[in-house]
C-alpha cells in the first residue's frame, strides 16, 4: 500500500507538475487571475474609470494581491529547494508582483506621488508569470503547423513587450506629459514597436526618449523575425 502523501508533496504536485487534471485546473485559474488583474491595473490608470470605480478597483486589487501572495508563499513551502525558487527568475517575478501593493502604503502623501507610480505600475510585471505557462501553450496547440507556433509564440512576446514598456513610460512620463492611463501608453509602445510613428503622443523627458529610442531599434528587431 502507498505511502500516504504529506500536504507539502501534494502541494507540489499540484503547482509544480502541470500534468494533472488537478494542477492544468490550478494553472488555469492562475491565468486568469493575473490577466484580470493587470486588467485591472490599467483601468484604474484611468482617470475617468478611476474616479468612478476607483474604490471598487482597489478592492479588487487588494484581492489580488492577497491571492497571489498566498500563491507565493505555498509555492515556497512547496518548492523542494526554498532557496532555489527564492532567488530563480520566476520566484523574484512572483514576488515582485505583489510587494507594489504593500510598497504603495509606506507612501500616501502627494509628495511620493512618482514612487507611489512606480510601485502600482510595477504591477504590470505580473504578466511575466505568464511566461512559465508557454510550455503548456505549445502542448496544446501540438496539432497546428511549427510556423502556426512560432507565430503564436512571436505574438504573445510582443504583446508582452508592449504592455511592460507602455506601463513603464506611463511611470516615466506620466499625465503630464500625454501618456494619461497605462492603456494610451501601450498604445504609443505598439504605434512605436511597430514603426508607424504617427506622433500623436511623444516622449518628452531624456529617459522616455532614451526608452522610445531602445524600442525603435527592438521594433526592427522583431520585424526580422517571422520573415527570418
């Protein structure tokens, strides 16, 4: 008769496996927890939405929070080397991704208005644990072409790209200088990713241009790629 397994081993099982029915449905809701919350993260960027529905917003973003920093720590007592999850790249993303939220409330005061920016926009990095979930992505799309794949892939990376460079020249730039919510800010990473440049929206501070310059050269770049 098998040994009866501990919490901790069914845990791991669970979180780290992915080839159960128990850890995909684990796996599935992780996903849409984080795209709803990044989603959430944009829309109480802005303003109007805010104004209106900010303090169900930080409800929400509260419960996220909450969520994965429970998914954080079961992780780490699951994990077989503690240490080793701690310091990879996934561990420091996981808990990055929920010290913003707790960062945000050692400065209310309007005079720490830009780090307070910077933790909440910090939360966009969130999509980055979506990273650890394309393996599966290609298990299940095994039936289409390796060019379908690579494409799926491709676009999934940029879309990444786009949303973590729009959240940061939102924190760079702010209201002040156009880029008023991290969605119009996304839209000014794509415009510049791809090259178009209409030049609605600009940069105007030396660290935004020098971010606007590096993703023009990356816009190139990625242009190569499905042609390569």
């Amino acid at each position: 008769m098998a040994a009866k397994r501990t919490f901790r081993e069914v845990a791991r099982h669970i979180i780290f496996d992915s080839s159960t029915i128990p850890s995909k449905l684990f796996d599935l809701c992780l996903i849409g927890a984080i795209c709803a919350s990044v989603l959430v993260v944009m829309l109480d960027s802005v303003a109007p939405l805010h104004k209106l529905y900010g303090e169900s917003l930080y409800v929400l973003e509260w419960f996220f929070t909450v969520l994965f920093t429970l998914e954080y720590f079961l992780r780490l007592y699951a994990a077989k080397s503690r240490m080793r999850y701690a310091t990879s790249f996934f561990g420091l993303i996981d808990l990055l991704s929920i010290l913003p939220t707790y960062f945000s409330i050692l400065f209310p005061g309007a005079q720490y208005f830009l780090i307070v920016r910077f933790f909440r926009v910090l939360r966009i990095f969130r999509l980055l644990k979506l990273m650890t979930f394309v393996r599966e992505a290609d298990f299940v799309t095994a039936s289409i072409r390796a060019s379908g794949r690579k494409i799926m892939v491709f676009l999934f990376f940029v879309l990444v790209l786009v949303s973590i460079v729009g959240a940061i020249m939102y924190m760079i730039e702010g209201p002040e200088n156009g880029f008023r919510s991290i969605p119009e800010s996304i839209y000014w990473a794509i415009v510049t990713v791809t090259t178009v440049g209409y030049g609605d929206i600009s940069p105007q501070t030396p660290a935004g241009r020098f971010l606007a310059a590096l993703l023009m050269i990356t816009g190139y770049s990625i242009i190569a790629v499905p042609t390569g």
